[in-house]
C-alpha cells in the first residue's frame, strides 16, 4: 500500500489530461464546423493566423501538462512515479487557464470576431506575474540606491548602534558590583 498515493495520483492525472484532451477538440471541432461550414465567407488572413495560434498555444499547453504528468513505469511494469500532481497547482495550473482561455475564445469567435481579443489576456498576466516576481522587486532596487536612503539606514545604524553601547555600560555597571 505505500504506492496507493502514486496509484492515486496516477489515476487522476490520466483523468485531467482527458478531460482537458476533451475540452481542446470539442472546441477545436465546433469552431471549425462553425466557421468553416457556416461562416467560411467571414475567415480573413488574421482570423486564420489567431485560429493557428490558438490551436499551437492549445497544443503546446497541453503536450507540456502531459509531459509533467507523465508517469514512469518499472520494466516489469509497476508504478514508479505518478509524475507531477496535476490538482497540486503550480505551471500545470497555468497550462489549463491558457486551455480555458483558448477554449473560451475559439466558442465566442464564432459569434463575434472581437472576441479573439480576449486571447490578449494570457500576456498581460504573464507580464503581470513576471513584473511582480521579478523585474519589479529587482527594478525598484535598483531606484533605491540613492543617497537618502543610505542616510536613513546609517542614521539607523548610528541609532542602533549606540542603543547598544548603553545596553553594554548598563549590563557592565550591575557587573561590577558584584
């Protein structure tokens, strides 16, 4: 029984990855009956080029969530690794929005072409998440350097420092009587 949480896992990793398999064709499906067979005279250059890059990004977010879940078996074929829990959240997390997004945007583009600018989403969070994870903590460093601010922490220093020194005199003070 020590490998039930793997078999666990296991199993409900093949189940999100055929739901989400599920999800991109049924909507890969109905967009293209709908706007092929119905509303082909409306498909222009940029709706074919979003309708690609739709269908890459849903490709690559999926065959990256298969790959972290991917699970490895012995030669005999007993379960080594579950792989990645997909539930656990993490990037396989952010693989499924963009599959969420994309599904949504390919249902409403076949109602209204303005929908495809929903897709935008996707980058703006990116650069939301990376400026808040990175780029903004390393450049408001770089804007805090200057001078005030070294004269406020040796200010602070000093301050410190000097409470010290009276902490130390006092503490040697009741040394000395003894």
């Amino acid at each position: 029984m020590a490998n039930s949480s793997n078999k666990r896992i296991y199993e409900a990793n093949k189940r999100i990855l055929s739901l989400h398999l599920n999800i991109v064709l049924i909507s890969l499906v109905l967009f293209l009956l709908v706007r092929i067979g119905w509303q082909f005279d409306s498909m222009s250059t940029w709706i074919w080029v979003a309708a690609a890059g739709v269908v890459g990004s849903d490709a690559i977010c999926y065959s990256l969530l298969a790959a972290s879940g991917r699970a490895s078996f012995s030669p005999s074929g007993e379960l080594l690794d579950a792989g990645h829990d997909l539930d656990a959240g993490g990037l396989s997390e952010y693989y499924k929005d963009v599959i969420y997004v994309n599904c949504a945007v390919k249902a409403l583009s076949v109602f209204f072409n303005a929908a495809w600018l929903i897709w935008a989403v996707i980058p703006v969070f990116a650069t939301y998440k990376v400026w808040g994870m990175f780029l903004g903590p390393l450049v408001m460093s770089w804007f805090s350097r200057g001078d005030q601010q070294s004269d406020q922490m040796d200010e602070a220093t000093a301050k410190r420092l000097a409470k010290k020194e009276r902490q130390a005199a006092r503490a040697e003070k009741f040394n000395t009587r003894r």
